[in-house]
C-alpha cells in the first residue's frame, strides 16, 4: 500500500462512523494470534454487540479472549469519572501488559465530559502510554469535514488516517487516506477501503475515479 512506516505508536482513525464497524479499530485477532495481548476498552457499543460485529464479517474474537490473549472492556463514559477511566488503563498497562490497547471511540468520552476535561484525559492517556512504551489505536467520530473535534489529537498521534464515504455513488464508496504519519514518507492519495469477510480490505484509487467521487 505505500502507506510508510508500518510500525507507529499511537494510530488514530478519524472520520464518520460506519454500521459494524468494529473491524476499523484494526487487527486485535492478528496481534493476539502472535500470542501478543491486546485490550479492548469500548465506549459505543455492549460487549456483546461488539463481539457479535466481528463475527459477522468472520473476525471472531472468543477464542483469543479464552486464552487471555485478548480482553474486552466494553462501558459507557457517563457511568465511570475520568480519572476512574485512567486509573483503570494504568492498571490495566501495568497487570496485563499489553502490546496494544485500543480506544473506541474517544468521541463518547468527549461528549460525556468538559472541553478541559477531555483534554486533560487525553494528555494523561498519552503520558501513560508513553511511560510504559505500549502502542495504541485510537477512534475519533467526526461529522463531515469537521475537524473541530480534539484538534490537539494531531500532537498527540504518531499517524492519523481518516475515514470517509461517499452517498451519491450507487453503491456506497468508503476511503481512507492517511494524514500524517510522524517521521515517514508515506502516500497522501485516498485508498477505497471496504468491510469484507475476514476483515477490511484496501486499495489504490485511480486518479480519475477518485477526481470523480
């Protein structure tokens, strides 16, 4: 794919939100597969739905999280404070030790708390991060080209990729294009992105049909 270095720290996914798209917050079955841990903090959606996603597209989860490889946190933000949410991802770094945590979405966080607060959450998500050397993949919901959600995320993340789709194609036209990725020389060109079983798959768009979309 030409996308640059494949082994950055922290990921974000920016963009609009897609039905069953639990399969955009990356590989977790491919890491765990590698006997890596993972944790699953979810903000959106029940364990069980979440889990029910992946088996849908022929990701199924169970067997990583019965042999610990993978474990799924599944709340919503108004129920837990933020400092409850950072103390829990400290603990959760330092028993299980993950190589990868995952965060989806930060947008229900944000919109359950303060401007201030949310900031505040996210710096020290990042410090913790940093201070015990785990990577992360990190969801963000935005509307449209609305770029107003967490704007200081671009600091924080070591490559950004943004999500989009377009309606007025007859059938419905995903892509991804990578905004930033720190220290490489990646694509800035949109890639069409699709959900498949097995999990997403995606390719380079042609000029012209990219001009036309």
């Amino acid at each position: 794919m030409e996308l640059g270095d494949p082994h950055p720290h922290d990921v974000a996914w920016r963009g609009q939100r897609y039905e069953y798209d639990a399969p955009l917050c990356g590989p977790p079955d491919a890491i765990a597969a590698r006997g890596e841990r993972v944790v699953y903090y979810g903000f959106e959606e029940t364990r069980p739905i979440l889990l029910r996603n992946y088996r849908e597209i022929g990701m199924p989860m169970d067997q990583f999280i019965d042999t610990g490889h993978l474990k799924v946190i599944c709340r919503y933000p108004e129920a837990t404070s933020l400092e409850d949410l950072l103390v829990d991802l400290r603990l959760g770094l330092e028993e299980l030790k993950p190589s990868l945590i995952v965060l989806d979405s930060i947008s229900s966080i944000e919109h359950a708390s303060s401007e201030k607060g949310f900031r505040q959450f996210m710096i020290g998500v990042a410090s913790i991060l940093r201070e015990h050397g785990r990577s992360a993949l990190i969801t963000q919901t935005t509307t449209g080209h609305d770029d107003h959600a967490a704007p200081y995320l671009s600091t924080i993340a070591d490559a950004i990729l943004t999500l989009d789709y377009n309606l007025e194609s007859y059938e419905l036209d995903r892509t991804m294009r990578l905004i930033k990725m720190r220290g490489s020389d990646h694509a800035t060109h949109p890639f069409r992105l699709s959900i498949e079983p097995g999990g997403i798959n995606v390719t380079k768009l042609d000029p012209l049909s990219s001009a036309g979309t």
